[in-house]
C-alpha cells in the first residue's frame, strides 16, 4: 500500500475554539503547527513524563484536550466518561472529585469555575498539583494551595496559538498574590506586548490590549464567512490581536484582566468585570457571581449588571447586595462615580448557572435569562 506524500505544511488536525463568544471556530493545524504546539505543552508542564497520570476530561477537539501531553510526553490520562449524562455543574464537579480521590492522578486539570465551586462547596479533594486557565484567574483561587493541592499551575492560551504563558504557585508565593488575578510568565518563543486602541506600546504597569507573537503562526479559521475577523486579528509581523485586556508588572508577569468587550465605561473611567465580581464573592452567602457591561440608552455608558449564585437559602434582596458593595468599596458623596462603576443596576439570582461544554459559564445563556430582567427602553446588553 503506497501512502500519501505528506507535506510538514499540510493540515493535520482541526481545533475548535470555546464558543464562549459565539459559534465555535475551526483552527487549522499543520503538522509543523503540531510540533510546535506540543514544545508548548511540554514547557507548560516540564514535570511530565511517562510515570505522570493527568486527570483531564476536555474533549480531543480543544486545546487544553487534545492530547499533546501524552504524545509529547507518555504520561497516563485519566478522564470522566461522559460528563454530559450529569444533570448539573455541581453534579459533574462532584464526579469530578471522586474520580480523582480514586485514581489520585499526580496532576488535574480543572477551569476556575469547578475550582470555585470545590472551595466553595467544601466538597473533598487533595492532589498533588492543579492547572487551571483558559480564563481570568482570580487571586482568591490561591486558597487551592494547601488546601486542595501543593502546587496551582496558573496557565494562559488560546486556541489559534496554543499556552502563551503559566506560573506554578505554591506556599512560598503567598506575598506575590497581592493583586486581584494571578499572574503568569510567557512560555519560551513567545513574544507578549501590551498596546493602547491605537496599537501603541503603553508602559509598564498600564492596561492594554495584549498582542501575541509566536513560532506558530495564526494563519486564519476554516469556517469563518467574515475573513475581515481574521484580517482584525492578524497584524503585521505575525502578532496576533487576542482581545484580552490587561497589563505587565514590574517583575515582567503578564495580568490578563479580562475580554475588552466585558469593560465597564463610565465617564471615561474602565473598570474590568473580575474587580466588581471579586467585591461580590466576598459575600459569605454568594457561591459565584459574573459580571456583565449593559448599554445605558441614555448617556451611552457601559454599567455593570451581575448574575449571583447564592448558597442554599442565603439569597438575598437587589438591595442588600447593592448596600453591601457600597459598603465594601466605602462609596459616599465624595466618590459618587464609584455608583455607578462598581454597583451594579441589575442582579438577578441563580440557582447554578448554565455551563459550556467546556466546563465554562455559558456567558451568552446567562445574558439572554439576565434580558428578561432588564427594562428594555432603558438598557441592552452588548
């Protein structure tokens, strides 16, 4: 049997990116793209090896799931079969748990929203080292170290690229947790500016839109009717766009604050969803919380709206959650502008919130059960 000439060029694998924004995008891979992407994996978890066993039940069709680490690497996965028989997220994050109590993998993949839920739920659970990602990482996640596992691997990707950067945090770190989100490091081979709205470099420190340059270039998705959506993301020198917002520190570790589209805008001031969310969580009856920007017909403005998950029997009024970040934040007459950044105008409850495949919020379903809250003639969502 003669087989097909293969080209180092040609596709070899399709990957679909989360949907969270929408329609899932094809990304094509070459077999070049793939070797690349696996060096990737392998200095995003250098620890791994043939005796490694990594708890991870994304499908093959994403990034974070299709398995790299065990071509690269021979390590042993360990995986839930058929997440999507669980009537609810809580149900899915408990089978979660009990498969690594069983198997006691020596690293778990498991996204921000099972981590929250974990701690907040205090269900059990203790493994050598978790890697979480594909979304804002907030500081309070920290508490996963000693308490569920010895080392958190904070890591930062996307599926036209692969992981772009990660930082493994332990005990020692404690003092470098001080910001609201956990930073991470550019993996080897890739290059990360930060730039303001007019593609300019903005200093350190300062919030921007984050560009990425790597040894695998985005060359374009296979279903996207709208090549000026590719055009938008592919900048000259083979940096890419991502549409994340956020800054460099001092100590060059990259702060990923959020999706441009997700700001709150008001009167010139930005404030990102992870800041007023994080205000939110510190209430001792609140499990979850998202926030989203909601059109003020009026002004323009872009103000904040909230969809909470309350313990069992601990939901409280609109108004009581609104006192309560006034509260927290200290607003008064002085700093009235903080009102209307921070409290939000809309808070609807929910019991659980609707879950993505990818184990992340269904951010879209959420917003259209949110619409049935909003008066139409005074704001939309975006």
């Amino acid at each position: 049997m003669e087989l097909p000439r293969i080209d180092p060029e040609d596709t070899g694998l399709v990957l679909l990116t989360s949907g969270s924004t929408g329609t899932s995008k094809g990304v094509p891979n070459s077999h070049r793209q793939q070797i690349i992407m696996s060096w990737l994996y392998m200095n995003t978890m250098p620890q791994f090896n043939e005796v490694t066993t990594f708890y991870n039940d994304r499908p093959f069709a994403w990034t974070a799931g299709y398995p790299q680490w065990e071509l690269a690497t021979g390590c042993t996965r360990i995986t839930l079969c058929n997440p999507l028989r669980y009537d609810s997220i809580i149900a899915a994050t408990e089978a979660t748990c009990a498969v690594i109590r069983e198997h006691k993998p020596t690293y778990s993949l498991l996204v921000p929203s099972v981590l929250e839920s974990i701690l907040a739920r205090n269900i059990p659970l203790k493994t050598k080292a978790i890697l979480t990602g594909g979304t804002t990482v907030s500081s309070s996640l920290f508490k996963s170290v000693e308490k569920l596992c010895d080392e958190l691997y904070v890591a930062y990707g996307m599926t036209e690229i692969g992981f772009i950067a990660t930082r493994m945090y332990t005990l020692a770190d404690t003092k470098s947790t001080n910001s609201n989100l956990l930073s991470c490091r550019p993996l080897p081979g890739i290059d990360i500016k930060v730039t303001d709205a007019n593609g300019l470099l903005v200093p350190v420190g300062q919030k921007g839109v984050i560009h990425i340059r790597s040894t695998k270039v985005f060359d374009g998705y296979i279903n996207d009717d709208d090549s000026s959506r590719t055009k938008e993301r592919c900048l000259k020198n083979s940096w890419m766009c991502s549409n994340d917002y956020g800054y460099v520190t001092e100590d060059k570790e990259l702060i990923i604050e959020g999706r441009g589209n997700d700001a709150i805008e008001v009167y010139g001031s930005t404030v990102f969803p992870y800041e007023i969310e994080k205000v939110i969580t510190e209430n001792k009856s609140v499990i979850a919380a998202i926030v989203f920007p909601v059109k003020d017909k009026t002004t323009g403005d872009r103000l904040p709206s909230a969809a909470v998950v309350y313990k069992p029997g601990s939901e409280e009024s609109k108004e009581s959650m609104q006192n309560f970040i006034r509260e927290q934040l200290n607003i008064s007459k002085d700093n009235q502008l903080l009102e209307c950044l921070f409290v939000p105008r809309i808070l609807v409850s929910f019991s659980e919130f609707p879950h993505l495949l990818t184990g992340k919020p269904d951010r879209e379903g959420i917003k259209k059960i949110m619409q049935q809250n909003v008066e139409a003639e005074k704001y939309s969502f975006f």
